[in-house]
C-alpha cells in the first residue's frame, strides 16, 4: 500500500499522518517511500536515497549549509496507533514524541522555505532505535559522505523546545579477574576471582567524575559499575568475574583518550583482561559557531548539555558541530502515553522558519 503526505498541512496534522504510517525499527519502506515521494515534488530540493535513508537539499550558493536530521522508525507499536488528537491539543500516538514531530516540522520547513539564509540538507533515516550497526544515518555516513556535509547541523530529536547541545560519549568495557576453582567447603585450595574484582569496584567506589565546561555548557561524566558476573554454583570458589563499566564522557575528550583514561583508572587493580565491548563517542555542540550563535538568538532559551549519547555524534565524527532541538518530551519516549502538545510543534517550526528565513 503506497502512503501520501500533503506537505501543505499544518506540522501537527502531518504529524499525525506520520504517525498514521506505521514504521518500526526494520519496516520504514512505506514511510521513506512517501517522504520521497513528497520531497521529489518540490522543484527546489534535489533528492538522493541509500536504503530507506531519504536526503534532500537546496543548492543555492549560500555560504552556510545546515543540516535537518531525523529518524523515521520507531519502538514497536503498542495500541497506540492511529493517532488521537484531544481537546486539549495534546496528539497521542506512537512516535508522536520520539520523533515523528521532528520529522513533520522537517518536512514543512522542506516544503514552504524554497529560499532560506543557508543552504538546507534534510536527512530521514531508518533504524535508529535499534542496534548501532543497523543505524541509517550510519550507512549514509560510511557510503554517502558528502551528503552530508555541512557548517551546522540539528537533530531533531525529542529535547521538549530546548537547545542540547552536542552529546556526551559513552564507552562500555568488561574487566575480567581470574582465580581458581575449589569446594566452597576447602576453599584455601582455590582462589577467588570475585574476591579478586573489589580492588576494580573500590577504585570506582572513590572516582570523582569530571564536570567540564565545553562551549559553556557543563557536563556531568560518570564511571559506573554496570553489570557484574561471577561463579558457576553455590559450592564452588569461582575462577572467573567479569565487571562491565561504563564510562560516559564530555565532548572535550576523543575516544583514544576516554579509553586510556579507563584504563589509567583500574591500572593496578589486578585486572587480567581488559575489553571494549561497545564505544559511540561524543559531540561537540559548537556553539561558538556563527550559525550555531544565530540559531540561538532565532530560538531562545539557555542551550542545556546532553548527558546522552544521541546521532548528533555522527556529525562530530564528519567535523559539523551540532545540536539536539525537537518539539517532543524525551520523558515521553518510547512510552504506551506517548503524545506531545501540538503548541510544542508549532513552537519548533515557528522557531526554525526564523532562524532560516531572518
């Protein structure tokens, strides 16, 4: 079944209709097939597609080039779908949040800004709520650079009209001990891995994390204990334990270092095996930038850090300092409540067509 979407409607009708099109992490087709349709329609936008990852942009000769980036899946579906629209002006649905809101405002400013201040690229990926390598925006940025490129750059993700700026890292690792199997009833003829981890866990249990200020804003790291595993049964000395860490950095710091300063934490702790089981790294807001600064003055407020780890992260690795700025509550994501007030979308748009047409 082909899907249609009138770009002439208002941001929080359209967000509706977004939501009207089922698209779960896996089975946005229908969705990135009518977004293309829609944004092959507008004379002024050339159109490219990598999978179900749809990017558009003006070609204007403008000296800046900003990006508008989001995601079209979402988590599964749970009876909240089709959208509901109360009297209140609050939209219910699923993604309505997280982001299909985003993606509306996205597509108006597409449709009704032919000639903004700076030249546009609009980015509408899929997968984005599911394991990293299945990442749309991923794929565009290791096939398709160029399109990419750009000064600035905004993801339109759930921040409830606030500026979060850049994203922090975060880097998981397992530290493994080893020891000696024995009965738990001769237990000085064995040795204890887990006994041999509380050197890993007191070391955490006395780190101070950083607070830096990047850009003006201050973030707030953290080196926590996440998981730990240790033993095969309840008479036996374990000769293994494994401690996962995970290690949430400031922008300030580069992935190399945010591993070598973990493994500076634990050095001497007894550590046997030191493993990097999954790392994302952070983000620059770049708000000193002069399109960042202007983006600023258009819509208002006091620009807040990101203490998670967002896609904004994927524009750091291409060199484009970038922002989180969506209408959606990210406290609202992912839940069967999921809704966003429609004063929230027509804020975002309003704020966005300012910046981009001043």
């Amino acid at each position: 079944m082909s899907h249609t979407l009138d770009l002439t409607l208002d941001a929080a009708t359209l967000t509706a209709r977004l939501v009207d099109i089922p698209s779960v992490s896996g089975s946005e087709g229908p969705l990135a097939d009518a977004v293309e349709r829609a944004l092959r329609a507008l004379p002024h936008l050339t159109v490219d597609r990598h999978g179900n990852n749809v990017v558009a942009r003006t070609r204007l000769g403008r000296a800046e080039r900003v990006v508008l980036a989001g995601h079209l899946d979402t988590v599964p579906v749970a009876d909240n779908v089709p959208s509901r629209l109360d009297a209140d002006g609050v939209l219910w649905g699923c993604g309505t949040t997280d982001m299909k809101s985003g993606v509306a405002v996205q597509l108006r400013i597409a449709a009704t800004v032919p000639e903004p201040n700076r030249d546009l690229t609009f980015v509408f990926y899929d997968n984005e709520e599911v394991a990293a390598h299945l990442n749309g925006l991923g794929h565009v940025v290791e096939a398709h650079p160029d399109w990419l490129a750009g000064d600035f750059a905004v993801l339109l993700e759930p921040s409830d009209g606030q500026v979060e700026g850049g994203c922090q890292g975060t880097l998981r690792v397992e530290l493994t001990t080893t020891g000696e199997r024995a009965h738990s009833g001769r237990s000085w003829m064995g040795s204890n891995a887990v006994h041999a981890a509380a050197p890993i866990l007191a070391r955490l249990a006395a780190y101070e994390p950083r607070r830096p200020v990047v850009d003006g804003l201050e973030y707030r790291e953290g080196l926590n204990a996440v998981r730990i595993e240790g033993g095969v049964a309840n008479n036996v000395v374990p000769d293994a334990c494994t401690v996962t860490v995970n290690y949430r950095y400031a922008p300030d710091r580069g992935p190399d270092e945010a591993v070598a300063h973990v493994k500076e934490v634990f050095d001497g702790c007894g550590v046997d095996t030191f493993t990097v089981t999954d790392h994302s790294g952070a983000a620059l807001p770049g708000l000193s930038h002069p399109a960042a600064a202007a983006f600023m003055a258009a819509v208002g407020g006091t620009p807040q850090p990101k203490f998670g780890w967002t896609d904004v992260s994927r524009f750091g690795e291409l060199g484009v300092p970038a922002v989180n700025y969506g209408p959606g509550d990210a406290l609202l994501a992912h839940k069967v409540d999921e809704r966003v007030a429609v004063e929230r979308i027509e804020h975002c748009e309003q704020r966005l067509r300012a910046w981009l047409t001043s």
